[in-house]
C-alpha cells in the first residue's frame, strides 16, 4: 500500500515542486490548494487534487481521512511589498489556515507534519548567520507575516505536547526558480520582481535601501528535497532546520547579474528609495545542522540557475 502524502497550498509554486519530487518517488499525493495563487493541476495516476479553502474547517476532516504526513506549505505570503501593506489579512488568514490544518492533523492521527516556517522570524536578531535558535527564545517579528509564521511553529509544539503529533520546522530562506503553475500576481518575490522592473525597460531601478541587504538564495528544488527528507527521516522529528544555501550577496549585486542577462545595453543605473521597516539588512544562514542531522545541503547554485530563469520570465505575462 502507498504511503500517502498530503500537501497543502500543493498547487503553487513550492507546492507543485514538492508534488513532482514525491510523485517521482512513488508516494501517493493528495494536493488541497484553494487556487488563489496558482493554477489546478490534474488527477491523475497517485495524484488526487481537491479544491479546498484552510481558512474553513468544514468538511476538513474527510480531508486528511488517511494520510499518513502532511508537508504544510498554504500560506497567504507575498513579496515585501505586500507583507508590508496587507498585515491584517496576513495574520488573520494565516492562522486560521494553521489552527485548521494543524487541528485536522491532530484528528487523523498522521505520523508527522512538515511546516514551511520562514527566515524572516529572524528578523529582530542581529547574529549572523542565523542559527536554529528555539522558538519560545526567538523574540517576536515585526512582520505579521513572520509572527503568523513563528505562531505555526508554536502550533507545532503545542500539538507536540498535547496530541503527540510529531512535527519538523523548516525555516526556509528566500527561494527562487521557475513558477510554472502559480498565476503571476505583482506581490513578487525579489528575484522575479527584479526581473519584471528590468524587463519592462525602464531606465532607472528602484532598489530599497540601495540594495545593500544581502540575501541567502536556494533553488526550490533543493528546498522541495530538504521537505521531503524531513518527513522521511526520524532523526528530523520534532526538529527545526534552516533551509539555505551558502550563496550570499546582496541585492545590489543581484540587481546587475540580471540586468546583463536580460541583455540591457545601455548603463546600469539606481535609485535608492526608502527600506520597508519589515525588511531585513542581512539574511544568512548556519546550514550545520540540516547538513549533519539529515545529510541535505542546496545543490543548485543561483549562476548557472539564473539565466534560464531571467528567460523564463521575461516572456510571462503579470496579473
């Protein structure tokens, strides 16, 4: 009998990598994505997707009816902008995803549920790189996103404790790759938004701060790895790992990597705006335990990854 998957949000962009892995691997899947973001993918042999809204509870429960591990990805998220600007539908519509999913899981008795955290539940700390720092120490993000994130993790603990379901914290640093089934909405990442803004021609790119944050990048097909050797791996339960790579640079740099493979001919130029008071300086991670605990580290580097996406992207329409 095939071991049975369910993903949540399986139908975005994280979600439809972490379905292809699995699949490839002969798990049964079960997808729930309210396609609010993305776009349905079929039925078919293994592969059973089912429209549904976490933010309800009705009907849930025959939802997670004999599923053996959840990989939790359905989250309401966007690019700093929106985080920004959308704080009370953030929260809002976070938790009541997390109170719903987690108390589904509880119900059906699954073995253990893999939850998408963020590197930006860091964001009130200063060491770098980011170590696993436990969640009752971490002090409270600025971001709603990143509380809602950080009050998932706590889900995780208290259901822990009171239910014994087994979990795994994944805090995944910033992720990038092609976005083949996600409806392009302006409330882009950093990478894509980059190449939107540049693409469209304009003379002069508007950076926040001068982009001088400095990111970690990973390939969502290394984080859709990292996932799935969570769940199958004990010695990941009832853990917390970063999900990064050692690449680091700043968004500066970044910026001119894409401007010459988007084959600008005229000079690079850049305009400093004001930094969102959500946005972080410097995002970097200690990989070290991931990388002994479960023997996972970022295979694909953003140079050789890169260009293929600038190209990708560029011929995409944005709604």
């Amino acid at each position: 009998m095939q071991t049975k998957v369910l993903v949540t949000g399986g139908c975005g962009f994280l979600g439809n990598e972490v379905v292809k892995q699995l699949l490839e691997k002969k798990y049964y899947v079960r997808v729930i994505d309210d396609f609010s973001n993305s776009r349905p993918i079929k039925n078919e042999s293994s592969l059973e997707v089912i429209r549904f809204d976490l933010c309800r509870n009705q009907g849930i429960d025959q939802v997670f009816k004999d599923v053996d591990y959840c990989i939790h990805l359905a989250a309401r998220f966007g690019g700093i902008k929106f985080t920004s600007s959308s704080q009370g539908e953030i929260l809002h519509n976070n938790l009541l995803i997390n109170v719903n999913t987690f108390s589904a899981s509880a119900v059906a008795k699954i073995k253990k549920i893999i939850y998408a955290s963020t590197s930006i539940v860091y964001d009130r700390l200063t060491d770098l790189p980011f170590k696993e720092i436990p969640t009752d120490n971490l002090p409270l993000p600025r971001s709603n996103y990143g509380f809602s994130k950080l009050v998932g993790e706590r889900f995780c603990q208290a259901f822990s404790k009171e239910k014994g379901l087994n979990f795994t914290i994944a805090r995944i640093f910033n992720i990038y790759g092609i976005n083949p089934n996600t409806v392009l909405k302006r409330k882009l990442h950093v990478i894509p938004d980059l190449i939107r803004k540049i693409s469209d021609n304009k003379n002069i790119l508007k950076l926040y701060g001068g982009g001088v944050q400095r990111r970690t990048f990973v390939h969502v097909s290394d984080v859709a790895g990292a996932l799935i050797l969570m769940m199958e791996n004990k010695k990941a339960n009832n853990g917390i790992f970063n999900v990064a790579s050692q690449e680091e640079l700043s968004i500066l740099d970044l910026a001119k990597m894409i401007w010459k493979l988007s084959k600008r001919e005229e000079p690079f130029y850049m305009e400093s705006i004001p930094v969102l008071s959500e946005d972080l300086k410097e995002a970097t991670a200690d990989v070290h335990k991931i990388r002994k605990l479960i023997g996972w580290e970022a295979k694909r580097t953003l140079k050789e990854s890169l260009p293929e996406i600038v190209e990708w992207y560029k011929n995409i329409s944005y709604k």
